[in-house]
C-alpha cells in the first residue's frame, strides 16, 4: 500500500483493498468508519478492464469483506454497496449471483449485519444490453437499474432524511400558498387532517427509487439533491478534463450524486468515509466537495490520474490538494 495524493481531508491510496482493511490499516481504522460507500466490481460474465470475478469464486470474495468492514464502521455507521444484475453465460436468463452476494455478505456470522433499506436506481440512458438478448435476438428488454443497498451493524445508525429532501412539487407549492386542500377521510381509509399537509417542512422525503431521468417528460424530475444525477452530462468538469487530457474514463463510474446523497443523508462534517474501490474517486470527491474526511484505496494505478482530475474541478478548489 501507498499514498498515492491526496487532500487535507483525504487520502487515495494503491493497493488490495482486502489487504490492505485486514493488514495495514486495520487497527487504525477500527470503530472509526462512519460510512463505507463503494461500487464493487459486478459479478459480470465478461472481464472488464478494471477487474471482476465469477461464479462461486466472487461469492466467496464479496462476502469475505463483510466482517473487515464491520470491523471498521463505528457503532451507528453505515455500508451503501451499489450492485449491478448478471446473466448467465450464453442464456438469456438473469444470474442469481448478485441476491446471493447480497444474502451471502448480509448474513455472515462474524460481520453482525442488518439491512436497513434497499434503494433502486433508475437511469433510462443506460444502453441496451446484454446486447445478444435485447438488439440480436430481441427476446428481453433493457436492464436499466441497479440496486443500492444500505446495510449498518444496528438498528439505528446515524441518518436523517431532512438532509436530502426533494423540491416540492408545484402542486404541492400552489397547496401551501392556498393554504388550505380536501382533508377528511380517503377511500383508503386513511384519515387526512386539515392542517396535516400545510407546514412548509423545506421539501418532501425522498424516495427510494432514484430517477435518473423524469419517466415523465411532462414533469420536473425532483432529486434529494442539487447535483444532477445523469451519466449523461457529458460535459461535466470531470469528463472535459478526461476528454482534452486524452483519458478514458472509467468504465463503471458511480453517479456522484447518488454518492453525495448518501453522504449527506448519513454522515455529518468531518466524520470518515471510505471506499474500497476508488476507482476514479467518485466517493471522494463527494466527500471533499461535503467536507467529509475519505479514504479510498484502488488497485489499478491508472485510476489515480482520474482523482487527481476529479480533485481539480473548481467545486473542491477551497481543498488545498496535496
């Protein structure tokens, strides 16, 4: 393991993260870790450049982290693991192997987990695929989601929803500047109170289905935070800066949005945030722009160009990087 930059609140290291959790930073890092939020490599068919297992080999990798991270996490923290669907190879059948890494690292008898909610995200721009089943064969459809799941070692671990709100909605706003709407009792016998829906608490809750992109072009896509969530912004800082340095970004990059809204929803100022593949420091650079501490550690080395350039962008610039 090495430091390979850095920030005055953080550090990208090189390195096993599995190594690295369980050897040299293990006692460091015990009861510290407010929020471990990562990406891992999906259990796809076909390698990718930034690395991936199969089969039962995965399974066994995925649900050793489980006790090293709890390990790590202190007493109210959370783990946010976001996990892609897998499919058979040459069958035109979904693979198991995601439920089971979720019930596998869940459920490990040396880690003492609970999973607190699971969140799905939505991105409709996502290409067709697995390509020989939905463009060739036309026999199954776009896979357009993955599931992100929140797991902590209690009950209640640190979170609070007033933190990622979402916009109001217009009725909602025309609703509290009338001042008044149709209470009493609903078909659904639930009974609505005349005032019930009147205080302007900042925003509604967020859902635990995150749209990418409005299903609906005829309405506003509401997200619990500022920052768009589209992989397709293809003019973001982070991409141009790719683009013109002639970089190829990495491949399976998480929203920085949807990092950042976990961030916010669950950590406050200062407390740690670690990733474990850091790949292109998308974790980290939510966590710097939401003056959070980080950690994130990578294998590949050519990632770390890409931290750099994703700590670069004006957003963080108040960091003074190191």
């Amino acid at each position: 393991m090495r430091r390979d930059h850095g920030t005055k609140l953080g550090d990208y290291l090189i390195g096993d993260s599995l190594k690295v959790l369980s050897g040299d930073l293990k006692d460091d890092l015990a009861g510290k870790v407010q929020l471990i939020l990562t990406s891992p490599p999906f259990p796809l068919n076909k390698k990718k450049s930034y690395g991936n297992l199969q089969g039962a080999e995965y399974l066994e990798w995925i649900s050793g982290m489980a006790p090293i991270w709890s390990r790590l996490l202190t007493e109210n923290g959370s783990i946010v693991v976001e996990l892609g669907n897998a499919w058979e190879p040459g069958r035109p059948i979904q693979s198991l192997l995601p439920m089971q890494a979720l019930l596998s690292f869940a459920q490990h008898p040396q880690a003492d987990l609970r999973l607190c909610q699971q969140f799905v995200c939505y991105n409709p721009s996502r290409l067709p695929s697995p390509a020989n089943w939905v463009t060739i064969n036309r026999i199954r459809v776009t896979d357009s989601y993955t599931n992100v799941w929140w797991l902590s070692k209690n009950d209640n671990p640190k979170a609070d929803n007033r933190r990622i709100l979402r916009p109001y909605s217009k009725s909602m706003r025309k609703l509290h500047e009338r001042g008044s709407y149709n209470h009493g009792k609903r078909s659904s016998e639930h009974s609505i109170g005349e005032t019930s829906f009147l205080t302007d608490n900042g925003g509604s809750i967020a859902h635990n289905f995150l749209e990418i992109e409005s299903l609906d072009p005829n309405r506003e896509v509401r997200l619990p935070n500022a920052l768009s969530m589209a992989n397709t912004s293809s003019n973001d800082y982070f991409l141009r800066a790719c683009r013109e340095r002639g970089v190829a970004a990495h491949p399976a990059r998480m929203q920085v949005g949807l990092a950042e809204m976990f961030i916010q929803f669950l950590t406050d100022v200062n407390d740690l945030v670690l990733d474990p593949f850091g790949g292109s420091n998308t974790t980290g650079f939510a966590a710097e722009k939401n003056k959070r501490r980080w950690i994130s550690i990578e294998m590949q080395e050519k990632y770390a160009e890409q931290s750099k350039i994703r700590l670069g962008d004006p957003l963080v610039a108040q960091s003074e990087n190191v």
